[in-house]
C-alpha cells in the first residue's frame, strides 16, 4: 500500500496538498511504521542527514541515529506497545541525530503516533536543527567563561548588584578586601559592605536614580568607604556603571583599593606640614625675640628704678621672669624649625654622657634608676654638645614623665651604620657611619596615634601648665639641623627608646673620606621562619634572607608560627621578634618551638634597647638579639652565627 494512501485515502486532492505541505516544509518530516523501518523521508531531511530518500526508505530508522541511541531504539518502541510508557512519543525531547558521513548534530525531535482502524501504528517525527542554536550558545559561554576569567583574575575588586541591591557577583580581589568569602555576601544586600552614612541612604540613591536618572555616583565614580566583615574601614575609589538585562537594571562596581595612596599621602602631608609648621615658628620666634627684648629690657629698667618701690618692683621682677619664660620657648621653636646657631665640634658622646649622670642624678626623682653604656671603640660625632646636652636632658624629662611610679632610665651610645636602604626608607637620611644615642625608659609608652603627632609642636598629652609641647619638637629640629636622624619606637605597657643618630668624625689622619670596607656578606641555603608582626619589617626580612640564598617561611604572630611549625617538615632557624601581640612572645615562642624540635636554632630581634630587655626579662644569658633597626651584613652574620652554634641557646 503506498504512503498516500495510508495517510489520506480515499481523497486524492488531500493527498496532494498534503505532500505539498511536508516536501516544502523546513524542519524535517519522517514518517517509520510499527517496526521503525522508514516510510516517508521529506527533503529537509535530506538536507538534514545527508542522505537521498531513496537510500532510507525502508531501512531501520536506527541508521539515523548514533550507537549511544541507536541499540536502545527497539526497545523503546517494543516498551511502548506492551506498556504504553511514553520516553519520547507524544512529548519531544533535544536528541543527536548522524548523518550519512558519521558526523552527528543536535536536534529537537517530537515524535506523533496515528493509527486506522484494525492497522498498526504510524509515527510522524518532525526533526528541528539546533546547530544554529548550539554554535550560538557555544558562543555565548565562551565569552562568558573569557569574561568570567578577566573578573576572578582582576586586581581591582568587582561586583554585580540588581536594581534591588542584592549582590550577583563578588569577585576574588572583593573577597581580599572585605574579608568576606563570596558565599557569605551573594544573594545579600551591598549594603553590608558599607559604613554609615552610606549604609541608610543606598537604596535611596538606587531608587532615586531610577525613577529620575540623577547620577550621584553612578556612571561617575568617587571616594567612598568601605566595611569589612570585621567592622574596619578603608578607602576605595568606587566606579559603577549600569547595564540592562531582561528589561531591568543591573550595576557593575569597580573597587580600587586606597589603603597605601591615602597613607603615603598621609606621610607626604606630615612631612610638610612639619616643614611648614617650622618655618612659621621659625619666622615667629624671630619676630617674638625682638619682642622680648623690648619687654624684658624695660621691666629690668623699671625694677631699678622702682628699687625703693618694693610691691611694684616685685610686679616688674614678675614681667622679666614672664618674658625670660617666653625667650626659652622661642628657643625651642629655633631648634624645632631648624634655625638656632649651631657650633658643632668634635664631640666624644660617651664622656658628654657619663658627664650628665650627675646633673640627671640631681634633676631626676629618686625612684628614677639611671644607667649609662657606651661602645669602647666608639667614634667621635660632629655635632654641638652643649645642644646635645640639652637634647638628652629633655629626653631624660620626658622619661621621667613617663614613668609615674618609678622606673629605669638607660642612656646608651654606640656606632652605627645606615646604608641605601636606610636612605630609600627615609630620604633626608644619607648613607654612611653615625653615632647613635639611645634614650629608653620603662615607662607607660605611647599608642600609635600619639606616636604619630610626637615630633609634632605644642602637641602634648599632659596636663595644662605641666608641658609646653616643644620638647621633643626641639630634639627633631636639633638632629635634622645636625645633618642627623631621630627615630621612636614605643609599645604602651613596656616603655619607649628613641635614638638620635649624629654623623661620625672619620680619623683625623684621613686626608679626606675613605670609603667604609665592604663586610662580606655570608650567604646559606637553610630553611628560616621569620615571624614578625610589622608587615614592612617582616618583608625586608623575608626578601634579605632570600636575596642570601636561604628558603623563607614567613608567620604574623606567635601563634601562626607555632602552627607552621607543627606541619612545616624542616625548618632550621627561628627568627623571631621578641615583643609581639597575640598572647605569645618571642621568649615563649622558642620555648614551645624547642619543645617540639630540640635541634631548632633561634635568632630574636627588637627594636627596644638591650638594656630594657633585660631589665623587662625578656633577654638571656647568651641569647642571640639582633638589634633594629639592622643592615643587611649584620643578618647574615648574626643567622650564620645561630646555625652554626653548637648547642641551641
């Protein structure tokens, strides 16, 4: 029986149009019987699987489909008629179909069952390609996955909000700098990534720039602050832009880190502000002295004149004392701006300093415990010692200030070398040999914030009347105008040592500066732990051993290096800080880290004097310390020096 008159017996007219219909059409029509073999096979199939219908009719419609399919087809249809179970008749599905050349492409195929009365069933498959759409959609996550990976690799922050504020995409460079993992923050509102004010007012700024288009940062970008999982703040510079999807508005923001612009901008402001601040008392104190003069000269006139005058000789006598006040502190601000005559000599800094113990014995108070070192082979320095003198006095007072209830004053002197990396940390600072007199206390010490404004003029953190804050502004001055440096380095509860550095006298048999000898540097291959709380310091330390040819392992705190040492296989050196936060210091740490590994050997730094380390029990008999601030030379002398001792100290 043929196919027409199977499908449209016994109108003829029908048949005609009917295969009008299926010879035109544009997805491809294919007609099997009950046993799948092939009846109708239209042109778009044809075009579809390659194959001439005269090929096909008649075959197994398994030869349209790959192996994958193909051994399972039999059973379906044999399922279907004893069961009835539909898997694709009557539903449609996305399948592979294989063309004649073996290659195979996706389809959609729905598949339509009819049947006459008394004969067996006939499925009508009608094929749609879906290659166009699979290369389109091949394409699209492609790009998806390029764009995917500029976003997660990006240095800048990224993330995706919808027109409700509820975060779509938090990259990798996000997670760094929110402390957030990306799980945590999908699906929540951005707000959470932000401080007040910014946190009320942002779904306001959102629907505001809905209804009216204001921009107030989008499509602009500003400087903004951020909030971390911990509640800390930063600055960011924030971009965001607007995109469409499905008819309604998303947004991108960009995040730029400002953490290190703002604190060297911070550092740059300070620096001139200091410089400016000098300046103006400079000029100020000129101008004042003139005043001064004035003042004080006729009060000393008045009060002869007024001799037999007791009560207003007495008010004149006030006024020379008031004006002697006022002279003292123009003083102070010429040394703070740089601009007091200096006579610098030769000066031996030991003997200026043990001369002083007497006069700091008689101005200090009795429960201040005063101690002096010096290097024997100390140099001479170049500067003015009646100016040290008073430098290291107001050092002592300070000091004593500092120490309420009693306590240890230790003046220290000692040669001392800054090299290239000395110089880049601070610029005003040259290269070559120094004298360094270390004033340290056992005091209350100072926080950062007050550690920051020390230097500065008239900042004070004691009580009216009982500082006029130009003490240590008055030894900055001194040291710079010295061709010196001056550094702190306080930790409240433990105490404070600031150093002056004064450039050293060469020996006076040297026709003109000689160059210092260059210390050979001693290099390893071991395995060294560094464990330092400050990050610059922890990353000279690090790139120094490296660049000395050692394996570096790096810890922040007591803690983390007790835990890297617990899976790290093979460490051979300790290089530990003594005073650090996190409940572990340096002391505990060798000892827990020696329990665990008694060949282990340990170096300790610090910035605080040797003096008030031991007096604090934080140095031993025979404990290596390396001082900071410390050259290069000096690290590798003094690791070299650790390993190589023969039983761990």
């Amino acid at each position: 029986m043929g196919t027409e008159e199977r499908i449209a017996r016994p109108d003829q007219s029908n048949a005609d149009w009917l295969r009008a219909v299926v010879d035109t059409a544009v997805d491809g029509v294919i007609l099997i019987d009950a046993g799948g073999s092939i009846l109708m096979f239209n042109p778009a199939c044809e075009c579809l699987f390659g194959y001439p219908a005269d090929e096909v009719i008649g075959r197994n419609v398994k030869v349209l489909m790959p192996s994958s399919y193909r051994d399972a087809h039999d059973g379906y249809l044999h399922n279907y008629h004893t069961t009835g179970d539909r898997k694709i008749i009557g539903i449609g599905r996305e399948v592979v179909g294989q063309r004649k050349d073996g290659s195979t492409f996706l389809m959609h195929l729905s598949v339509g069952e009819t049947k006459r009365t008394g004969e067996e069933s006939i499925f009508v498959g009608i094929v749609h390609d879906l290659t166009g759409r699979e290369r389109v959609e091949r394409e699209l996550r492609e790009s998806a996955a390029r764009l995917r990976a500029v976003v997660d690799t990006a240095v800048d922050g990224v993330i995706l909000i919808d027109s409700d504020g509820i975060i779509l995409k938090f990259n990798p460079a996000c997670e760094s700098l929110f402390k957030y993992h990306a799980d945590e923050v999908l699906g929540e509102n951005v707000r959470m990534l932000m401080p007040e004010p910014y946190r009320s007012g942002h779904d306001g700024y959102i629907r505001n720039f809905l209804v009216t288009g204001e921009k107030k940062i989008i499509g602009i970008g500003r400087e903004v602050l951020g909030r971390r999982k911990d509640g800390s703040t930063f600055p960011m510079d924030l971009s965001v832009g607007e995109a469409k999807q499905d008819g309604s508005s998303i947004f991108v923001g960009m995040i730029h880190d400002l953490t290190d612009r703002k604190r060297t901008e911070a550092q740059l402001m300070q620096a001139q502000k200091m410089e400016a601040v000098g300046q103006l008392s400079g000029g100020i104190a000129h101008d004042f002295n003139n005043l001064l003069t004035v003042i004080v000269g006729n009060a000393e006139h008045l009060a002869e004149q007024l001799a037999a005058r007791g009560d207003l000789k007495r008010l004149a006598d006030d006024i020379c004392s008031a004006g002697e006040r006022g002279a003292e502190l123009t003083q102070r601000l010429l040394a703070f701006s740089r601009k007091q005559l200096l006579r610098p000599v030769e000066t031996e800094c030991s003997r200026l300093v043990e001369s002083m113990h007497k006069l700091l014995r008689r101005t200090l108070r009795e429960d201040i415990e005063i101690s002096t070192h010096s290097d024997p082979a100390l140099r001479q320095a170049f500067a003015d010692p009646v100016q040290l003198e008073s430098a290291i006095l107001n050092l002592a007072l300070n000091a004593q200030d500092a120490m309420a209830s009693g306590g240890r004053l230790t003046i220290s002197t000692a040669n001392a070398s800054l090299d290239a990396g000395d110089h880049n940390a601070h610029p005003d600072v040259g290269p070559g040999e120094y004298i360094v007199i270390a004033v340290t206390d056992t005091g209350c010490g100072m926080p950062k914030r007050v550690l920051e404004r020390a230097f500065e003029p008239f900042f004070t953190t004691k009580e009216v009347g009982k500082g006029s804050g130009l003490g240590l502004s008055m030894v900055y001055g001194f040291v710079k105008q010295s061709n010196g440096h001056v550094t702190i380095y306080s930790e409240p509860g433990l105490g404070t040592t600031v150093r002056i550095y004064l450039p050293a006298v060469l020996a006076k048999t040297q026709s003109a500066p000689l160059a210092v000898e260059k210390e050979v540097v001693q290099s390893g291959s071991e395995t060294v732990l560094v464990v330092e709380d400050d990050p610059f310091v922890r990353s000279y330390a690090v790139m120094s051993l490296e660049s000395l040819g050692y394996k570096v392992i790096s810890a922040v705190d007591g803690k983390e290096a007790l835990q890297t040492l617990g899976v790290a296989p093979h460490i051979d050196l300790l290089f530990t800080d003594v005073v650090m936060p996190g409940g572990v210091n340096g002391w505990e740490l060798a000892g827990l880290a020696r329990n665990a590994r008694p060949e282990l050997r340990v170096l300790l730094t610090s910035g605080y004097a040797l003096e008030t380390l031991a007096a604090n029990g934080h140095l031993r008999q025979g404990a290596l310390i390396l001082e900071k601030p410390y050259r290069k030379a000096e690290l590798a002398r003094l690791v070299r020096e650790a390993l190589a001792a023969a039983v761990p100290v």
